[in-house]
C-alpha cells in the first residue's frame, strides 16, 4: 500500500505555514500592485513602446515576472529550513512519536515524506504561487497602466506568450537545480532533527563553524569554508551560464539594468548535470538520509 | 496457536544500568496478561522491545516477527497505547480517523465513529482543545477499532475519571477481546485489571519475579491472616513474606495448601497486588 499522498498530507495538517506563508506575501505583493504609487520619469513608458526598445520587451517583461519569485523563494527557503528541523524533533518532544510508530509505516516512508513535502511539494507550490500571483499582477498591473498610457498598447507588451514561458521556465529549472543542489542541506537538516534531543537550530548550526573555526586554528586553511559557501551559491554558476546572460543587460532611462532578460537562453543542464559536485552532494545526502532513517528506528525521547 | 510474545534471554542495558536482564517468557494467544513491577522494574523497557521501539540483545519474536527490524509488518497486527495523552495537540479528531484509516489495512473507521458516539468529543475539535480524559478515549477508539492480533496497553486508563475506567475495562471484555486476541496491559492500578487478567508477568530489577496464570496463583499462593496466638505455629511452614496488620499477622505461601495451614487463621488466595508486594518484599529479605 502507498501511504505516500496521506503522509504528505498529514504534513500540512501540521505545518499550516505551508499555505499561511505564501498567502502572506501574495497578499503583500497584490496590495502593492493595486494600491501603490505609480510614476514614470522621461515618458519611459512610450520609450519602451516604441520601436527601438522592441526588443527590450520581451527582457523587461521577464525580468518582472522573474523578481515576483524572489519573495516566495525566500520564504519557501526559511519554511524548508524550519519545517525539516522540526520534522523528527517535535514529535519525540511532545512523545506523539509514540502515537504514529504505533501505526504500520515503516521509519523510512516517515523520513522519506518530510523529504518529498520539502525538496518537491514545497517547490512546485512555489512554482504555483508565483505563476498564479504573476495572473493577477500582470492583469492589476495592466489595467493601471492602460489608464495611465492610453496611447501606449500595454497589454501587448505584459502578455507576451514568449517572455511568460521563459521566465516560468526558468523557475521551474532553477527551482529543480537548486533543490538537487542543496540536498545535502535538506539531508543534514532532516539527520540533526532525527538526533538532537534540544536546540536543533544549534545543532545544525554549530557543528559546521566549529569545523571550520577548527580548520583555521590548526592549518590555517579554509577547504571547508570554501566548500559550504559553494554549497550554498554554486548551484547558479554551474547551472546558469552567466556570461551569456550578461550580454542581454538592457539599458533603460540611462541606467544599465543587471536585467535576467534573457537567461533563458543561458540555462546550462548540460554543465550543470555532468558536475561531479552535483553528484558528489547527493551521495553525501543520501548518506545524511540514511543515518537519518537508522536514528528514526531507535526510539528516544528528547 | 503458538506462542504471541516468545523472548529467550532478553536483555537490554543503558550504559551500566541492566533495565532488562536475560529475561524470558511466553505470552500464548488469547491470553490477557498483566506486566506488573514497580517504577524502573524494566516495564517499559519490555514493552518497547516487543513493540519494536527499540533493539535488545538476546531473542524476541512477536508473531513470529523480529519486532525491531520489522515493525512497520508487526503494526499491522499489533496495535498499542504506550502512556497516555501522546496525540499531538495539532491533530483534530476527523484527521486522527482518516489517517489510522489510510495506514492500516485492519482499523475499521465505523467501529471507531460507534466508540466516539458515545463520547462527548467533536470531530472537528483539535487534541489540544479535548480534555485529558477525552484524549484517553479518543486514543482508544482508534486503537480499538483495529482488528489486532495482540494489543498492548501501557497504563491505559491514567487520566480517566472512575466510571469510564470501569467501562473501559468491560468493552475491553465484551466488545474487543476475543479468544484469539492476547492482551497484554501494564498498570500501576493492579486491583482494576485483577479481574480480567488470565496470566501475570512479575517484573523486579530487570528480572522476571513470576510468570505464571491465575489459576496457578490460586492453587500454588496461599495468604493467611493469623492471630497472634498462632503466629509461631504458622511460621513452621515457612512463609515466605509476612507483615502485621491491626493486630494480626498476614503470611504469604506459597505451596501451602497444608490443611493444618489453612486451620491456624483465614485463609485466601492473594489478591495480585499484595502477592506482587510480598514476591518483591519477601525477595528483597
């Protein structure tokens, strides 16, 4: 019997965060589109309208509908930290432990569950949530805009079905790299709450400076240092070819705009997948997963 | 039917402390049988070990099962209640339903809707609104709507007021048990579950006091209450725990089915707490 789709759905009878906090920014980011102040230096409107800026388009309309996933990201990210170091802690705090290892699922569908709802539950509602807030702002926004430049074809430049696709797309991929990228993460994240019996925030927190506060006093070197940080940023180089993106910085109103227009056209999966540190991190998660699953067996209470 | 619960030199040790010490006993089907010791005897610890929460050395096989290595199998014909109030707070009453509902093959949902008509819980109401009482019976429907091979039930009816404790116990009787069932229940309230158990299991220090059903207790255990008078003559049959009481002296044997024993006061078969007190008092002497 697959008891997968109700373990996952237990995990949000627990964790209303998981709808709460991105309710939270849509309604943050909706009253801003509806009620915030809108101004316009030069007619940069009717520049961008016009011929020579065609162009540009298609960048600024996938450089917008890209910035509305940053909130959600951000957010998703502190959820998945919180929600995996709770994951296997709080039930043996409050001894409920007891109540589900009472009930025919195995310790490893348990660990596996927290680990669906974090690396692929939580990114696809994400992914929904931004697509969804992109409908509504688009539409608010394009009415806005219409009033504000009647002689301006709005609706045309914010529904154009090749900037929507490329920016949801690139989502899509960044959010699968990023997720395979930081399973190490997730998997030490889920090992410190299966263990630690108080404080799993240090738990998880403090080996790692320790190791490398250690590492600086007694070599004076800093491997490890360097091999968390690529833990946490190298996913975008390897995955995104950012030279090629570069190019595609538009200018606008005299400022040059870092603009992620057409980083569509530089997504790398080739480079990214035949990385040995992709795969590498995922056989360490595996190992972090495992002793997990082995800690989950051995009931202890906190 | 063979043996439910067959452990054969089990032991368990946390650091120096022995909680378990190579301890064996059988449990056969259709048995109820009640784990009785004082705090820190190794009850819990038992308990764990045949519930699979937790490894051990020596042999243990529950249904035939290796519990530790397989007890998401065991489940499915097991069910337990170890301590009470461990429903966490978050759950409301429909979602413990459907989710014992969707996880075990065995639990029959309109067998615990019958259990929880009768109480005054809410179906949406959260755990952490019910009272203590109303989380006990909560816990309890769903584990007796399971069709289980063997349930165990670890100080069941801590936080029950006296009614329900007794009504727990007799729709224990009438509507669960069954001669194919095997019980097995662990409480500090002995004179509660005294009438309902076939079989006790002593536990003392890690070690099994006695083993043995109620009827041996009452062909084998003897507890006479003397007047002074016939205190000496009493003693020549070697009791093995005795203690004073208004006045009179109250002995325990065992083996003592003597006549002439039986004519030197009242005699009785022990009640299994005062049998447990003088096994674990008599020991200790």
């Amino acid at each position: 019997m697959n008891h997968m789709p109700l373990l996952v759905r237990r995990e949000f009878w627990e964790h209303r965060s998981f709808v709460i906090a991105p309710a939270i920014v849509a309604a943050i980011l909706l009253i801003g589109v509806t009620f915030g102040h809108v101004e316009f230096g030069n007619n940069s409107l009717d520049k961008l309208a016009s011929p020579e800026f065609a162009s540009k388009q298609y960048s600024v309309m996938t450089g917008i509908l890209s910035v509305v996933a940053l909130p959600y990201l951000i957010s998703m990210g502190f959820l998945t930290v919180f929600y995996l170091l709770d994951s296997l802690y709080a039930d043996r705090k409050d001894r409920s432990v007891l109540f589900w290892k009472s009930l025919p699922v195995s310790d490893r569908e348990t660990v596996i569950s927290k680990l669906v709802v974090a690396a692929i539950v939580l990114p696809l509602m994400t992914f929904a949530a931004v697509l969804v807030t992109n409908v509504l702002f688009s539409f608010i926004g394009s009415l806005r805009l219409s009033s504000y430049a009647e002689h301006v074809n709005i609706w045309s430049i914010v529904w154009q079905p090749s900037a929507w696709f490329s920016a949801h797309a690139l989502l899509l991929y960044s959010l699968v790299a990023m997720m395979l990228w930081y399973l190490p993460i997730l998997g030490w994240l889920l090992l410190v709450s299966a263990w630690a019996r108080r404080a799993v925030i240090l738990w998880a927190v403090l080996p790692p400076l320790a190791i490398i506060f250690l590492e600086h006093v007694l070599f004076e070197t800093s491997y490890v240092a360097h091999l968390l940080k690529d833990r946490f940023i190298g996913w975008f180089h390897l995955a995104i070819n950012t030279n090629a993106a570069a190019e595609h910085a538009m200018v606008l109103d005299g400022e040059r705009i870092p603009m992620t227009g057409r980083l569509i056209d530089a997504i790398d999966p080739a480079t990214f997948f035949s990385s040995p540190r992709l795969w590498l991190g995922i056989v360490v998660a595996a190992g972090f997963i495992w002793l997990a699953i082995l800690l989950r067996r051995r009931y202890s209470e906190t | 039917m063979g043996a439910v619960i067959e452990a054969r030199g089990l032991s368990k040790s946390f650091g120096t402390f022995r909680a378990l010490d190579n301890v064996s006993f059988s449990a056969a089907a259709g048995r109820i049988v009640g784990l009785i010791g004082p705090n820190g005897a190794g009850k819990t610890t038992a308990l764990r070990a045949i519930l699979g929460l937790t490894n051990y050395e020596g042999e243990l096989k529950v249904l035939e099962l290796d519990p530790y290595a397989q007890r998401d199998r065991l489940m499915q014909e097991v069910c337990f209640i170890a301590d009470v109030a461990v429903l966490p707070g978050w759950l409301r009453v429909q979602q413990a339903v459907d989710y014992v509902a969707g996880v075990h093959p065995r639990f029959r949902p309109e067998q615990a809707e019958q259990f929880l008509s009768r109480t005054s819980i809410k179906r949406t109401s959260r755990v952490r609104e019910l009272s203590k009482g109303m989380i006990t019976q909560l816990h309890l429907a769903l584990v007796m709507a399971i069709d289980a091979k063997l349930l165990v039930l670890d100080e069941p009816t801590i936080g029950l007021d006296i009614l329900y404790r007794k009504q727990f116990y007799e729709s224990l009787l009438s509507e669960y048990f069954d001669h194919e069932r095997t019980i097995l229940i662990t409480t500090h309230q002995v004179e509660e579950v005294e009438n309902i158990l076939t079989d006790v299991l002593f536990i003392d220090r890690g070690r099994i006091v006695l083993d043995s059903s109620m009827e041996e207790v009452a062909e084998k255990y003897l507890q006479l209450t003397v007047n002074p008078d016939r205190v000496a003559a009493a003693r020549e049959f070697k009791p093995f725990y005795e203690r004073e009481i208004f006045g009179r002296t109250v002995m325990f044997f065992k083996d003592g089915a003597a006549d002439g024993l039986r004519k030197l006061g009242d005699a009785r078969t022990p009640s299994v707490a005062d049998l447990f007190v003088a096994k674990i008092k008599g020991a200790a002497a």
